[in-house]
C-alpha cells in the first residue's frame, strides 16, 4: 500500500451558531489541511498521483474557502462551520476530484490553531478505525 500526502493551508472567518463561549463571536483562524492519498500500486513511473495533480486540487477547493466569511458559503447553510465539518466537506470534495480505481482520498486532517485539530476519513471497518487520524 503507498500513501502521498499534501500540506495546504487558507484563512478564514467563521462563527458557531448555538456554541456557549468565545467562538460564538465572528472570528478567525489560519488553518492548516492535510490530504492524504492511498492507492495499491503507482504508475508506470513509479507514482501513485502527481503531486501537482493534488496540489492543484486543493488549491482549488480551498481557493473557495480562502478569505471568507465560512457562514456566509452556501456550503455552512445548515451547519456550522467547524474544522471537524471543514474535514468533511474537503474530503467529500477531494474525492470527487482525485479519486480513482489506482487510489482514493484516504482522509483530511484541519487544524484551526496549533494543538487543536480534526481528521474525517470514510471507515470501511473496524480496520480503518485502529488506521485513522494519528496526529
């Protein structure tokens, strides 16, 4: 089994409908992302994904989020935009874009602020959970 993975990172404001405490207010952060890319075998040169390939899709996804309001994106509609649901709209996104019978977006790791972090991945398993998010 490879994995790759790639580092980005955006700024964003945000604030969380319903929470008891300072983040109810608008505020923001500088979060950090991590992709991570699983596949069983790589190609004829020896790779399972290009890393431009993956950078350039998520500098695409996170061009969206970069600089913004997150409240006001259609995406935080109904839901507040934590870094536990920024994991999950980046990995759901993310799939779509890189996944492919060679490989699958394995999970996304957000952290808000050093220390404080979330990973969503899609378990397939009791495997998977013993393999998830080990920051």
């Amino acid at each position: 089994m490879f994995e790759i993975s790639v580092k980005s990172h955006f700024s964003g404001a945000h604030h969380l409908v319903g929470y008891d405490g300072a983040c109810l207010n608008v505020h923001g952060h500088n979060w950090e992302v991590e992709v991570v890319l699983r596949g069983r075998k790589t190609d004829e040169i020896g790779m399972l994904v290009d890393f431009k390939k993956v950078k350039s899709a998520v500098n695409d996804v996170l061009n969206k989020l970069d600089h913004h309001d997150l409240n006001a994106l259609s995406i935080f509609t109904h839901q507040n935009p934590t870094s536990e649901n920024l994991a999950r709209y980046l990995y759901t996104e993310l799939s779509s874009m890189l996944n492919s019978s060679q490989r699958h977006v394995r999970r996304v790791w957000v952290s808000e602020s050093p220390g404080k972090s979330a990973c969503y991945w899609e378990s397939g398993g009791q495997r998977e959970m013993a393999d998830g998010c080990d920051k």
